[in-house]
C-alpha cells in the first residue's frame, strides 16, 4: 500500500465497511498480521446479497474460518486467539 503511513504497534481492534472486493481485500492481507492476541476484526457486509465482492475478499484471503463467527445481520467477527 503506497501513501499510507504506518504503525508499529499492535491492533486489537478493526471495523472495515469497505463494499468491494480490491479495498477489502488488501486492508485484511495488510492488516490480519498485525493484530494482536485476542484482538477483534469485523468485517461489514461480508453476506449481503448486494456486496459480493466482500465475501470475495474474504475467501481470497485465506483468513482462517475457524476464528470467525457470522452475525444474523451478515456481519463476520474475526478473533484472532
């Protein structure tokens, strides 16, 4: 990612609305890595019939299902334990 400034520390908490598949896909394979021990990511729209492209995004980049729990409202939680 070009332009973005970085940070060193680590994350324990991140909430992507992005709708689409490129953005949602490179905020996760950048920032999956980064956060730390039982930090939470969620992931907005990831099964909305009108946002594909997340759960696209999601498949793509391997993050493991096995820390994920899907809310009734579509919503992905990644815990990262």
């Amino acid at each position: 990612m070009t332009g973005v400034q970085t940070c060193a520390l680590p994350i324990s908490f991140i909430h992507l609305d992005l709708d689409l598949f490129n953005p949602t896909f490179q905020v996760i394979k950048y920032l999956k890595n980064k956060i730390e021990k039982n930090g939470i990511m969620i992931i907005d729209d990831y099964n909305n019939i009108n946002q594909q492209g997340v759960w696209r995004a999601l498949n793509a980049s391997k993050l493991d299902r096995e820390r994920c729990f899907q809310s009734a409202s579509g919503q992905l939680f990644y815990f990262n334990i």
